[in-house]
C-alpha cells in the first residue's frame, strides 16, 4: 500500500472539511453590501450654442445620468430594521436627483424595501428602508440624476464593520450555451491539455493531481465570479414586465 498517498488524501479531505466550516462559520455574519452601474442618457458638450436647451419634466439639464444600484445582504446572518442604527444612505455628490428614485426588483415583497430622495451632508442622496434582510435579501434601484462626482453609500449596521462596496453593478446572466462555449472553451481546453500531461508524463501521482486540480479551479472560477457575486433574482429587473440589464 502506498501510505504516502493515503496520508496526502486524508490531509486533502482534513483540509477541505475545515475550509467547509470555516467559511459557514464566517458567513453566518452580516454582511451588508452594495454596487452600482452608472451610464450617461443624454447630455450637452461643453461648446453647445446657447439656445439649445435640455429639459427633464420641464426642468432644464444639461445633463441626464441614470443609475442603477443594488443593496442586499451577502451574509447568513438576518438583518433587522433595528438593526440600522445610522440611516442607510446613498449619496449622490454634487448631483441633482430628476426624480424620486424606482425600485425595479426586490428579493421578495415580505422585506418592505423602499427607497426615497433626500438631502443629506449637503447633497441629494437616496434613503433606503427594510423591514428585514435575508441572506441575499435587497433590492436594485434606479435613481435618474445630474453628473456626480462621487457615488457613496453611508449608514451603520449593529455587529457590522461598514457596508461593503463590492464594484461595478453587473447582473448574473443565464448560462446559455453558446456564452458557456465562450467563456469556458479556453478553460476547457487548458484542462484537456493538463489532464493529458498529468496522464502521459506524471502518471497517477496524488500530489500531482492535486496540483493540476488546482491548477483547473484557478482557471475555471474566475468567469464565475459575476455569476456567485450577485442574486440570481437581480438578474432580471424592470418597471412593466422584465427587463435584463445586460
């Protein structure tokens, strides 16, 4: 009997089961957090003759931005609304909110998630409200403004360090076929090639395997990442029916 391998996979599966553990016991927390995508509707350059005018609602612009922000709770630990012992903010410096903001999708209507626009430190923000938050709980927003020059959301949390940014606001998408031969053909084929040099030159060695398991997963898992980053349901949003996002 080979007990070099049997220790190698008995360590492997030690190792495995307390990252297990680990990661529940860490995700049990709270874990508020939040991004956003920002696009640009219509808007005037700089060298436009001044008699072209630009209205919203009959409120004249010279620029209109439209951004779409989600808030949820990554953690498996609820979120109450007394839990929020500072107002949940998002705030929109040097911007002029066009209009009170749209909730396109909440997780589920139990939460009670409402959003409205206020002033807050001098500048037009967007107050956010729950009843409660699940893990994965929250809801996408739409807020239609002027050009900011910084977006932020502030507010506090009991048993929470800070509420999280975790970058550009991109919704899951179905794997479709054809975006799965895409995205994962070049990862597909560096595991075919591994899984060759692993059988003709390595043999059947566990360290080995281990090692080009690795080697796949760190291949495999980045083209994932949007997909395990956001709710399924933020994938689809919209005011009359559903609208995908991208």
């Amino acid at each position: 009997m080979d007990w070099g391998a049997v220790v190698t996979i008995i360590v492997a599966v030690i190792f495995g089961i307390a990252t297990i553990v680990l990661t529940l016991k860490v995700s049990r927390k709270k874990k508020p957090v939040w991004a956003c995508i920002t696009s640009k509707i219509i808007g005037l350059d700089t060298d436009a003759p001044a008699e072209l005018k630009l209205f919203f609602a009959e409120k004249p612009v010279r620029d209109a931005y439209r951004t779409i922000f989600i808030f949820f709770n990554k953690g498996r630990e609820p979120i109450r609304e007394n839990d929020v012992a500072e107002d949940i903010v998002i705030h929109f410096k040097g911007a002029d909110i066009l209009q009170q903001p749209v909730i396109l999708k909440p997780s589920k209507e139990a939460i009670k998630f409402s959003s409205k626009q206020i002033v807050k430190g001098g500048d037009n923000s967007i107050k956010l409200s729950f009843l409660y938050l699940d893990h994965n709980d929250g809801a996408v927003v739409e807020v239609l403004h002027t050009e900011s020059q910084d977006i932020t959301c502030s507010g506090t949390i009991i048993d929470t360090d800070r509420i999280g940014y975790i970058g550009e606001f991109l919704p899951p998408r179905p794997l479709e076929p054809r975006r799965l031969l895409r995205e994962y053909g070049i990862a597909g084929l560096l595991g075919i090639v591994l899984l060759v040099i692993l059988l003709v030159f390595v043999g059947h060695s566990p360290l080995m395997l281990a090692f080009f398991l690795l080697m796949g997963l760190s291949i495999g898992i980045p083209p994932l990442r949007r997909y395990i980053k956001f709710p399924k349901w933020s994938g689809i949003v919209g005011k009359k029916g559903a609208q995908r996002l991208s």
